[in-house]
C-alpha cells in the first residue's frame, strides 16, 4: 500500500500513473482468482464423474443369442452308463391281465450326484398291449427318476458350501457364547465371568491374526470396531442372544430382496411369498429342506399327491 503523507507530497501526474500501476495489478489479481477458482471447478467435475457414472445405457455391440434357423443345442449325452433300471410290467395296471411280450422300450438317460463321485442311470420304461384293455400301458417311474430331465433330483437340489476352518472357528466361538448364556443360572458367579472373560479373549486374538483372504480381513476390521458390544448378552444375562422370532424368519427374504431388487412380476412375487413360507415352515419343523423339495418336485413331475408338510 501506497503511504497517505508520500501521497500528498506528489505531483497530479504522479499520482495518476500511482493509479493506473494499482488499477492494472487489481486486475491482474482478478484475472488469476478467476482462472483458480476454474481450475477448482473443473477438478471438482472429474472427481464426481470418477464416482457417478453417466446413466446412460450402453449400446450393445453384438445381438445376444444364436441366428434365427440355428439348430437347437441341448446337453450332451454321457459317453457312458453306470446303472440300468429296467421297469416292467407283468400285468396291466387297469384290468389286472396277464401281460406278455413288451411292444416297445422308452429309454431315458438321467445324470445324477452321488456324495464323492457322478453316476449316469438309465431307467427303461417298458411298454405293453394289453389284448383286454385294447390300451398300450407303461411301467410307473422309478421313484429316483424326474421324468423328462435330463439331470437328477440331487443335482437339482444339491448346493455345495465349503467352510474354511476359520469360519468353524468363528462359528465355535459364538455357539460357546450362546451356550454360556443359557448355563448363566446354573453357574456361580466367579466360574461365568471368567468364561465370558475367556470368550472375548478368544475374539480378540482371532481378529488381531494375519489372514490373507480379503473377506476374513474385512471381518476382523467388522470385529475391531464393535468387538465390546458383540457379547452385551453374556454381560447382562437378561438381555436375550437373538433377535425375536419373526424378524429372523423374515431376514433371508429381505436380504434376498436387496440383492435382486424384488421380483419383476406379481406371480413371481406370489411364488417367492409362497416358497419363502414354505422353506421357513420346514426349517420349524426340523425336516429336511432339500429331500423334501426333491421329493416334492419328482412327485409332482410324475403326476403323484405331494408329500404331507404338516408332521403327525
């Protein structure tokens, strides 16, 4: 800044020049604010567009699916057969006659899992005439047997879930945590709080471990932050373990439904209401979720009452 007393001690053409040099720096300092506060805005466009992508839909390069005409493609037959049932008749379903000579043979080749090893049956469905009937009967389908698939009932149900030993351990702990809350009353005092002391010693030392799969780091970093409130149950005996029963029955369902956005259709919404429902009363009644949709679906294939949910 320019000093008031040398101000006034200079000449009127001075002092305009004084003026103009001030006058030109203002605007140079002008002109670089804007060109700053440009480059802040420009900066601060790229990083949104790196977060948010454009909704725009991309333009799908080649037509999914085979050429109209193609020849249809179905799954390839084994090179090799395990087992043969051979499903015949002696006398007619209908009438009780005495059968003869089987006129015809429907072969059907079925793939299906047995526990360590794939084994590929073949069930033939012998077909008679029967001279009283005047009516060409088949055998009934083996009970193993899905009628028109290609895969059997064990394939169609079976999902395979590998633990790793790390997650036993977790799942340990926390059964060790559930089965101490419920023994609360019938131990002393000192002999309870040592073993919850010796639970969450037991965390504590699994998720200060070193792991190289990201999905046990990202759970130990879960663990670290909300390890303390993890137990509050074995603190405070009253406090139950769970959630209470309708809001565990209904959490597979709505987990589902974040991840697939919900159904695209009613009917489809009704079968997963009713499927869901279904599942859950199983898992109640303590029986098997996949032999009974494995059974559920070859008698229905095959034209048979379905089996009984409700238990005697």
């Amino acid at each position: 800044m320019v000093d008031g007393r040398i101000l006034s001690e200079q000449s009127k053409e001075e002092l305009i020049r004084i003026i103009l040099e001030q006058d030109k720096l203002i605007k140079e300092q002008a002109d670089k604010l804007k060109e700053f506060e440009q480059k802040v805005k420009d900066q601060q466009q790229r990083n949104v567009e790196k977060i948010v992508k454009a909704n725009v839909k991309k333009k799908r390069r080649i037509r999914p699916g085979q050429k109209a005409g193609h020849v249809g493609i179905t799954r390839s037959l084994p090179d090799h057969i395990d087992e043969v049932f051979e499903q015949e008749l002696n006398t007619c379903p209908h009438c009780q006659n005495h059968l003869k000579v089987s006129i015809k043979v429907i072969e059907h080749i079925q793939e299906d899992i047995i526990p360590a090893r794939v084994i590929v049956r073949k069930y033939r469905r012998h077909r008679y005439y029967c001279a009283c009937c005047q009516k060409v009967v088949a055998t009934a389908y083996h009970p193993s047997q899905v009628p028109e698939g290609r895969l059997g009932g064990n394939v169609l149900i079976h999902t395979s879930r590998e633990y790793q030993e790390n997650y036993k351990t977790i799942k340990r702990l926390f059964n060790d945590a559930i089965r101490l809350h419920t023994q609360s009353s019938q131990l002393p005092e000192d002999t309870y709080h040592r073993r919850v002391q010796w639970i969450k010693m037991r965390l504590f030392i699994f998720m200060h471990g070193h792991y190289r799969n990201k999905n046990l780091q990202r759970l130990c970093k879960r663990f670290s932050k909300f390890w303390l409130d993890m137990f509050v149950f074995l603190d405070g005996p009253e406090v139950a373990w769970n959630n209470n029963l309708a809001e565990r029955m209904i959490r597979p369902n709505v987990i589902y439904r974040n991840w697939s956005f919900g159904n695209r259709s009613k009917a489809g919404a009704e079968a997963h209401a009713t499927l869901m429902s279904l599942i859950q009363t199983l898992i109640l009644q303590k029986q098997n979720v996949a032999e009974f949709l494995k059974t559920s679906f070859i008698a229905h294939r095959q034209g048979d009452l379905k089996p009984q949910l409700l238990m005697s």
